[in-house]
C-alpha cells in the first residue's frame, strides 16, 4: 500500500492546460464582440465625423474642397504613422492598455476641436486626434488575432468592421444633421461626448490579453520585424490592396457630399441623411467575413471589388437616387473586402502581428490621405466623373493585386 502511494508521489505532475481561445457562441465571445464593435464604432466616428462638414468648412473658412480635405487627410497621415509606433508599443506594453488610452484620448481631443477658433487650430487637433487614435486599429487586430480561434478570426474581425460601418454611419449623419440645426461646432462636441461614451463601454467589456507575451522594447528587433514583414510577398500585395481599397471608399465618401450639393441642391441635413447607406456595410463585412471562413478568403475578396467597381458606374447615373445607389454598392463592396483583408494580414503574419496589421493600417491610410486629396483636385477639374475615374483606377488595382495573392503558395499556416 504504501509502495504505491510513494509510486504515485513520484509521478510527474500533468501539464497545465493551455488557455484555450475564444470561439463563436460563447459569452466571452459576447463580451469581447461588443467591446471590439466598440473600438471599431469609435474609430470610424471620431476619424470621419467631419467628412460631411467639408462643404460647411469651405463656406466657413474660405478654403478648397482639397483643402477642407485636410479635416480628414492630415488625421489618416497622422494616423498610419501613429500605428507604427503604436504597434511596437503594443508588443511590449499589451493591447488593451493602448487601445484604451487611445479611445479616451482621441474623444476627448476630437471634443476640444469644437471649440477651435480657426481652421489651423481645427487642423492641429485633428491630426493630434489622429495620431493618438492610431493605438486602437494598431491594436485591436493583433488583439484579436492573438485571443481568438481561428476558425472564429474571419466573424470577429467582421464584427469589429461592422463597428467601423456602424461609427462612420452615425459620425457622418450626426454631424450633418447637427450642423444643419446648430453649428458644426456643436456636431463635433457631440461626437466626442458619443465617442467618450463607446469608450466606457470598450473598458467595460473587454478581457485583459491571455496569449499576448510581452516583448522587449528594442529598437532593432521591432524595425526588423517590420523588415519581415515587407519582403513577404504576400503581405507587400495585401498592404497594395489597403491602400487602393481604403485610398478609393474615402475618396467616395469626400466628395459625394460636394456632388449632391452642387449638382442636386440638396441641403446639408438631406446630405447626412444619405450615410444612412453604411448600414449595408455592417451587414457585409459580418456576413462576408464569416462567409470568407468557410469558403476562402481568396474566392471572395475579388466578388467585392468587382463590386465596388458596380457601384461607381451606377453612381454616374444623373439622379439623386443612382448616386446614392451606387453610394450604398460601393460600400458594401467595400466593407466585405475590408474585413477580408483585415483578417487575411492577421493569418499569413506568423509573427508580430501587431507589425503587420500596423503596416496594412499605414498603407491604408496613408492611401487615403494622398488618394483623397489628388480626389479634390480631380473633382474641380472634372467634376463627380473625374473622382469616379480615379476610384475606379485604384479598384483595378487591387483586383489585380487580389487576383495575383490568390496564385501564392500558403505560407505554414492556412491563409486562404
């Protein structure tokens, strides 16, 4: 008897069970999916909130339509710069405490530029609110690549860009009603109250890191990880696709607004109302993303550029009714590819992911700071039809690059 208990005694201890990750159905999936809805809902209000408030900004202030572009190009430069640093950050620090930081922070930037006295003042806040507002797209994908299943990453990474749908929709018809009943500075002090709020909800919901490990803040070893990164074929192509995808659907987004008012005489409160259309991009990148898990992300990404390059032509029709149709084809184009793409760098990143998904995030905004802005230009040279034109352009491109990724080789862990 007790030759066996001591037997027993000697037997090594068994392994600790792993933390398991966070699959679809669960509660933690839940909680952690309305937290991500929220960062997204935050990031897409607090970024494009001013968008529809550009014709307001060059009435106001005397300026361009390339100029008031500045509102929403400087704070995208600001950004995609930001989630470089932020990224690396991330690594050493974790995700939530950024993510946090960078929610609260930017609302309550976005709240002081309600109060600017002048258009450089404005401007100085907004790419301030841009560049602390990078910590949260740096972030969340890499949070969520890290935590959640992977047969789960392509519905929680749909959700999280639903969030973005759901904020630029509310962002943009918010600030376009309020302005045209108040003032545009009463419309962005609201917006920041609205995106203070989504933050407490973010906090509230959102489970520490389990499977992030910490890494030491060097210098060398983060710019070697983003060397990584760039020579991986696959990656460089997806990073293309960002720009062209993102660089074109703001561009859209810009000058719509210009396009209804010259064109159709429509007021600023109708032109708010016409963002209404990013409800379908909930749908689609939810749906899509989910979809993409099943079937392959490489059979379904080239469906939404295809898309996308629809919804441009039907945008031309000479109707209030095609251009918000073709405003509402584009976006669910838009909103599917981007979902598809956000969790395609997550799966063939096979290390530093926070690097990677930071790098997709410059390359789409910086896409959309310099596309936007060449937008403007094209838009009083040519008209709506000249900004379709180079959207259409940058479509092209990406579908050739997407229809290219699809030929690579799988890298050790399935991407497609």
């Amino acid at each position: 008897m007790s030759s066996s208990v001591a037997d027993v005694r000697t037997l090594p201890a068994p392994p600790k069970a792993a933390t398991p990750h966070i699959e679809r159905g669960t509660a933690e999936f839940f909680r952690m999916s309305v937290a991500l809805f929220c960062a997204g809902l935050a990031t897409f209000t607090l970024l494009y909130c001013p968008q529809p408030l550009m014709p307001v900004f060059s009435r106001e202030f005397g300026v361009s339509a390339a100029a008031a572009s500045l509102s929403i190009s400087l704070p995208s430069i600001a950004l995609a710069f930001g989630t470089l640093v932020a990224s690396s950050l991330s690594e050493s620090f974790g995700r939530k405490p950024l993510m946090v930081g960078a929610v609260f922070g930017s609302a309550g930037l976005t709240l002081l530029s309600a109060f600017a006295p002048n258009w450089e003042s404005f401007l100085v806040l907004r790419t301030l609110q841009g560049l602390v507002l990078a910590g949260l797209p740096a972030a969340a994908v890499a949070y969520l690549a890290e935590e959640v299943h992977p047969r789960s990453i392509g519905l929680a990474v749909g959700l999280y860009i639903s969030g973005n749908a759901m904020g630029g929709m509310l962002g943009r018809v918010g600030t376009g009603i309020l302005s045209d009943i108040s003032s545009w500075h009463v419309a962005m002090g609201a917006m920041g109250l609205f995106g203070l709020l989504t933050a407490l909800v973010f906090v509230m919901n959102l489970r520490p890191s389990r499977h992030f490990r910490p890494r030491p803040l060097k210098l060398a070893s983060l710019a070697q990880s983003f060397v990584v990164h760039l020579r991986e074929p696959g990656l460089r192509v997806l990073f293309l696709m960002g720009a062209m995808l993102m660089g074109g659907f703001v561009t859209v987004y810009n000058y719509i607004g210009y396009h209804l008012l010259a064109d159709y005489g429509l007021s600023q409160a109708w032109v708010g109302m016409v963002f209404t259309v990013y409800l379908v991009g909930i749908v689609a990148s939810t749906f899509i993303g989910s979809l993409a898990d099943r079937i392959g992300r490489a059979k379904i990404f080239w469906i939404n550029m295809v898309v996308i390059l629809l919804g441009l032509a039907v945008s031309l029709l000479p109707s209030v009714a095609g251009s918000v149709a073709g405003l509402a084809i584009v976006t669910l184009g838009f909103f599917g590819a981007h979902a598809i793409a956000s969790a395609w760098v997550g799966r063939r990143a096979l290390t530093a992911k926070a690097q990677a998904s930071a790098l997709y995030l410059f390359a789409c905004y910086g896409g959309s700071s310099v596309i936007g802005t060449i937008g403007g230009w094209l838009l009083t040279a040519y008209g709506w039809p000249g900004v379709v034109a180079l959207v259409a352009g940058c479509m092209v491109v990406g579908l050739v690059a997407a229809l290219w990724l699809a030929r690579l080789k799988p890298l050790a862990q399935p991407v497609a």
